[in-house]
C-alpha cells in the first residue's frame, strides 16, 4: 500500500553529529550510507518526491533534491519549517510534510505509511508517535496549516520542538499503533 500524493516525504540531515562523533547520515548500514536507506524506504512509503533538508554538498549525492536549511545550527524545528516551506504551494493537494530524522535505520514504509494514513485521516496539524521517552517528533507528519504556529514559535526565540508542538492540535499515536510496525 502507498499513501496518497497529498503526503510529500522530508528527511532532516542537519546538526553537527557531536555526540556521535561524525556525520550520522553518511554513516554505512546495511552496505549503504544511512540517509540513502531513509530515503529508499520514504520513496516507497510515499508517491510524492522525497528531499533532504541539508547541504547538497555533502548529500547531492544520494540522488534526490537537497534543500538547504534556511537556519542552520538552529536545531530541528528550523529544519521542519524549511521542509514545510518548500512543500509545493503549488499543489495545494500536498497539505501533509511526513518529516523523519536522518538516524532511524530501522523505520519501514509500513509504519511510515500508517502514520500518513493517520494523520490524513485526522483533523489535528500533526501526527507524532510518543515512546517510553516521549513524542518523536523527528518521526512526525505535519499538516502545512502548522507553519504560521511553528514560525511565530520559532521567531519568538523558540527551539526546542516539543516546545513549539505545544501550539498545534496533535494526534499521538502511542505504542499500541508503532509497536506492531
């Protein structure tokens, strides 16, 4: 099952991979570097094109549009701004952003496809699963009428995203939705 073209698919690769110690994205698994394996199962979880919200010049490579992070350093909420940004206005059937991390090696389309599906069947501006640690919201679908919410919180000074999600109508898909995927 693929979900439906109004879903367009982002993959954040930004930050500065201190705690690792190199460029999570690039980093080899399963015989390919992480972030071609992200966009390999975003492509077959969507219809709509996949980009990544990074320097082209250390992800042009991949093969899919590279688009820069118009805050860099600025943590992830500038990031799924960016991605919400460049989601096409002119397709105004594309209202949903399925926006993933650059280090989650073991998502399927499956569950991408779920969290789409239930997102596109709910009526919030974002759909996020919560784990033992809290929302994911590197994992989330956005819906475009976010921004204008997300960009006061960000021109506020906020960047913590858990912080800025405060202001949007959420659906929150707990273990009982993931854990089978």
């Amino acid at each position: 099952m693929i979900i439906n073209a109004n879903v367009r698919g982002f993959i954040l690769a930004g930050g500065a991979s201190r705690r690792f110690g190199r460029d999570k994205a690039l980093v080899e698994f399963d015989g390919e570097p992480l972030i071609a394996r992200l966009c390999r199962i975003l492509q077959a979880a969507t219809v709509a094109p996949v980009s990544i919200v990074g320097d082209i010049e250390k992800y042009g490579h991949i093969g899919v549009e590279c688009i820069s992070d118009r805050w860099p350093g600025e943590g992830p909420l500038g990031g799924i701004i960016t991605a919400m940004q460049a989601a096409d206005p002119a397709k105004p059937q594309t209202t949903w952003s399925l926006i993933i991390g650059c280090d989650m090696p073991f998502l399927t389309p499956d569950w991408l496809q779920h969290l789409a599906g239930r997102a596109a069947a709910s009526a919030t501006e974002v759909a996020v699963p919560e784990s033992a640690y809290g929302l994911e919201p590197l994992c989330a679908c956005w819906h475009r009428s976010a921004v204008p919410a997300l960009e006061q919180a960000f021109a506020n000074g906020t960047r913590r995203l858990t912080d800025a999600m405060k202001q949007l109508s959420m659906e929150v898909l707990d273990a009982a939705d993931w854990k089978r995927f």
